[in-house]
C-alpha cells in the first residue's frame, strides 16, 4: 500500500466519522514504456507522460474498468442488502481515469464517482463509449492549479467536455470550502428522472499531483449528501453514521465507498 494513499484514508475517515471501510488493493505490477519499461505498480501501460499527446493504451484501461466492475459485482454478490446506488468508486491519479472510463461505460447506475488529480482516458472516444446511465452518475472532480503532471488547463476542459460528452451540468467552484447546501440536490435520490445530475469541479490553488486537507473535507461534504448520510453538526466537515467507501488512488491503489 501506498503511504500517503493510506493518509487520504485516515483524513477522509475523519471528516465522515465512524462506520467507513476502506479497501485499498494493490495494483499489479506491469513494465511502463514511458519509464523506461521498468517494472512498477500501474492499472495500464504509459507510453509516455505526455498525457494530452500520447497514445493510450486503450486494452490496458478497458481491462482496468472491467476488473473494477468485477469488484463491484463480487461485493453486490456477497452484500445482499447493498445496491448499486449506494457505492461510490473514485480514484486518484490514474486510478481516476480507470474510474472514470468505468463510469462512461456503466450499466448500472451507481450513487457517484469522485475524480482526484487526473484526466479523461481516451477523451475523444466518449461520445462512442457513453452507455445512457453514464449520464445517472453525479461526479466530483478535484484538481490542483499547480499539478505538473495532469496540467490544470487540460483538466478544467477536459471536465468540461466529459460533461457535455455525458449531458450532465458542470459546476465550477474552487477557493471557496463547499457547504452542505450547495449539494443537498446533487444526489439521484434528490433527483426526478435523474434531472440535476452534475460534475463538480473544484479547484485548489496550492494543490499539485495529490490530495490537500480542503480537497478531503469539500469531498467527505459531497459524498455526505451523495450517500444521504445526517449531518451532526462536526464543525469544518460532515460526519456519516454508518457506511463503507472505495476508492482508486494514485499509479497504484484503489478506493472504493459504499454505505449501508
């Protein structure tokens, strides 16, 4: 596991208070053509790190997607009481691009997705790739203004053209803690014939290729009122009474989320 990755766990865990699961699974270990083909955790081949220009390894990010949702289906299986609407996925880095290609090819309509410093695999192929429940999945996305791997200019149109590409609102709001209120109607279950869907852009003006302590508290804030947990009145964040999350983090771990 990844340190830090284990840190966003324990912050995050602390700003949605107890009755969290976290699940962070190893990615396998592959050769990266960009890195010289060395052999390191990753969830698809890099063929280089110029992520606007390069070609991609389109097998590689479908296999990724495909075992995510095997992940989903086995914990469907095995949690009689869980439907699909209360699992969150999300992913950080690279993580957050299997995440998000797993979302626009979705068949079933999961509760959200949460994107964190990452990018739009094959952004050009979405139009083609889209299933119509792609556009039922309410999404936050958390980019910093000084990430030098994923630029934030190509993440900000690049979220952008994700949304058009899905047919949901996009949101833009950075600088500015997120409060209950502005998400209260981000859930499906707030939502008639899944009118209101959005993608939620925030943006972090210190913030590089990671996660920040504003960035979990506006996330643990969004998911609270994606999973339809209670606010108990925790001052700078929003406690969940009872629930688990997963979740995808950077070239080698995974989040998940789901409550019960």
């Amino acid at each position: 596991m990844i340190p830090g990755v284990l840190g966003l766990r324990k912050r995050l865990s602390k700003e949605l208070g107890g009755g969290i699961k976290f699940v962070l699974p190893h990615a396998p270990k592959m050769k990266v053509t960009g890195n010289f083909g060395e052999v390191m955790p990753s969830w698809f081949d890099c063929y280089s790190f110029d992520i606007e220009g390069r070609e991609e390894d389109e097998e590689g990010i479908a296999d990724a997607a495909d075992w995510l949702n095997d992940f989903v289906d086995l914990e469907l299986e095995t949690c009689p009481y869980l439907t699909p609407a209360r699992i969150v996925i999300g992913g950080l880095s690279q993580g957050g691009a299997v995440t998000c290609r797993t979302i626009v090819e979705t068949e079933r309509t999961l509760g959200g997705a949460f994107l964190l410093s990452t990018y739009v695999p094959l952004r050009k192929k979405v139009p083609e790739l889209k299933t119509a429940l792609s556009s039922t999945i309410p999404i936050f996305w958390g980019h910093g203004t000084l990430d030098a791997q994923v630029s934030f200019a190509l993440a900000l149109r690049s979220a952008k053209q994700l949304s058009a590409d899905l047919g949901i609102e996009f949101v833009q709001l950075g600088l500015v803690p997120l409060q209950p209120k502005d998400v209260k109607d981000d859930s499906p279950h707030h939502s008639t014939n899944h009118q209101g869907i959005k993608l939620r852009f925030m943006y972090y003006g210190t913030l590089g290729h990671w996660f920040c302590d504003e960035e979990l508290q506006d996330l643990a804030v969004w998911l609270s009122a994606i999973l339809g947990a209670k606010e108990e009145g925790r001052k700078g964040g929003v406690r969940v009474k009872v629930g688990r999350v997963k979740m995808l983090g950077e070239v080698g771990t995974t989040i998940k989320c789901r409550i019960r």
